[in-house]
C-alpha cells in the first residue's frame, strides 16, 4: 500500500452564527477523516448542506479548520508558513467551481485566467511556451481549435465550454489533485456525460487525482473509484463505489438509492421515506444526526455519536445497528 495522496484526520469547522454575543455554533464539518490516493476519483455525495463544499473549502486553504489536520504528501498544511509554499500548494491542488458563468471574469478574454495562473505558478516559462501551454491544454480539455477559443470572451461559450475552460486552468498547474465542486450540477444534462468522461480522461491520460463533489449518486457511479457519504457535517459510510452501492450499510445511504429516479416504479412516494425532520447542526446533541429520519434508531443512536467502524474490507459505516452486525435494510 502507498501513501495517499492527500488524507484529512479528524478535519472540524465550526461558523459561530447569531450576534456578537451569540454562542451558538453551526458544525459545518465534524471529525471528518478520508484519502484520496494517486490517480483516483473520490466522490463526495450527500443532499446540500451536508458539508461537502466546505470540505473542498478546507483543502483548498480558503477555509482555516477549526481542529484536525490535512496531510499533502505526508506533509502537514499546517506547516505552511511561507507564500512560495502555499502558492506552490494551491498549484498542486487547483479548485473547479460550481458555477461556470461567475468563476471567469467577462471582462477579459478567457486566455486572461491561464495566462495569468500560468505566470504565477510557472514562472519559468516564457511568454511564447505561456501561450504554447495554454493551447496544449485547451486541446486536452476538448477545446479546439484552441488558438481560437482562447481569444473568444467567456460570453461567447456555452456553459459546458466555460467548465471546460475552468478545468484547462487548473490542468495546466500540473495539479496532482483537482478539487471538483459540483462541475456539472449547472449543466444541461445532454452535456454533463462530457464533463464526466473529461474527468475520467484526466485521471487516466494526465494523471490527476480528482475530489468529485457532487449530491448526484449516478453520476458518482459512472466516474468514481471510491465513494463518500455525507450526512450534517459527518462521513455516514464510505468505500469503494460499486461495492457501497450494491450493499449499502448505513440507512441515508440506502434513503440516497430509494430516491434515484427509476422509470418502472409507479408514481407517488412512499409513505416509508416521508419521515423525519432536517438534520440539526447548530448546537447538535450527541447523537447519531440522522437519528430523527431514521426508521431503525435504537436508544444507543439517541445517545452516543456513532464513529466509522470496519464493517467489511475497505468498506466503513458510523451506524450503530450495522456495528451491531444486524442487517440494515431501512429504505427501498
């Protein structure tokens, strides 16, 4: 086994909400502890405001943590104290945002954001291989002719176009990891399928580990080596994809499956996944969170919060009942 590429321990924020005076606090991201490996597409799924954006936030060292720590290459981040290194650190780990129509400036031409990384991060090249490199990466992004799309203005793309756009600045960082923040939740659904196919192709051809967030099972199906479940701020159960979602051990995972469209099911919603409430995150009791939509809780779920435990072979689940060995079948 090889070190991961990036792995958090223990990774907490908190955001006090309220007044000055208030002492309230909202758990955005609790104890949350994961790895991403070389050349591997995570996916991280879960219903909004899980905390999944705000894990991306954490590593992308837009967000200082609470507690806990992130680990890149096995180096601490909390180690960084010069702006080279950080620099250096945010060229390794570049961010695609979720909106493709604000994350590029309109003003300027879209060559302006890679040409402008380009300098920062590789200040090593001359201007002549800056734009050799940016039309290198255009081309592996599926912009072509890429002389062309370079001196186009971002209203002159499609939204699919302006994504590929962000992906082709953080391609040419030479990242190891891209972190992925719902790339194509605003995208029509004929397109977001090259979308995911450009991530995979990173994967394979650059070389690129990818932090996929996103709230959309079947897409995470078809692109990711290993899947992560969110729930208020907590890992619910992670694992290898097609294993997790073939024996689901934790109950959100399995009320994540029963809500997956299917077009042979008759119409309406079944009274068992009409329940519960909204998570509670501010100011949450001990406790399993998901405790007051879940069908199987039991006293200990009221009581203690539940840790992610073993419950097969690279398979983990912070569940109670399914700890207890019983078989979890709560939705679907």
């Amino acid at each position: 086994m090889t070190d991961p590429l990036l792995r958090t321990e223990g990774l907490t924020k908190h955001f006090r909400v309220g007044g000055l005076v208030s002492r309230r606090t909202l758990h955005a991201v609790d104890e949350v502890s994961v790895e991403i490996g070389e050349r591997q597409i995570i996916a991280l799924a879960g219903e909004s405001g899980s905390g999944k954006s705000t894990i991306a936030r954490l590593l992308a060292r837009l967000y200082k943590p609470t507690s806990g720590e992130i680990y890149f290459q096995g180096r601490p981040l909390s180690a960084i104290r010069s702006r080279q290194d950080m620099l250096r650190y945010r060229g390794d780990v570049p961010m695609v945002f979720q909106d493709p129509f604000a994350s590029i400036n309109p003003v300027f031409r879209v060559s302006h954001g890679v040409m402008r990384s380009l300098h920062l991060h590789r200040g090593e090249l001359s201007a002549e291989q800056r734009r050799d490199e940016a039309q290198r990466v255009f081309e592996a992004v599926g912009l072509s002719p890429a002389a062309e799309v370079l001196q186009r203005f971002p209203h002159e793309l499609s939204g699919g176009q302006r994504q590929r756009v962000g992906f082709a600045q953080a391609l040419a960082l030479r990242p190891k990891l891209i972190l992925a923040d719902e790339p194509v939740s605003m995208l029509d659904v004929s397109i977001r399928i090259g979308l995911l196919n450009l991530m995979a192709q990173l994967r394979d051809e650059q070389g690129v580990s990818i932090l996929y967030i996103t709230h959309d099972i079947a897409s995470a199906r078809y692109v990711a080596d290993r899947l992560v479940i969110m729930y208020a701020g907590r890992v619910a159960e992670q694992g290898p994809t097609e294993e997790l979602l073939a024996s689901p051990k934790h109950p959100y995972t399995q009320l994540l499956l029963s809500a997956v469209p299917d077009p042979r099911a008759p119409l309406g919603v079944g009274a068992e996944t009409d329940r519960g409430e909204p998570p509670r995150v501010i100011d949450p009791a001990p406790g399993c969170r998901f405790r007051w939509r879940c069908p199987l809780a039991i006293d200990e779920c009221h009581q203690v919060t539940p840790e992610l435990s073993r419950l097969a072979p690279d398979h983990e689940a912070a569940c109670h009942v399914a700890r207890s060995g019983a078989e979890v079948r709560a939705f679907g």
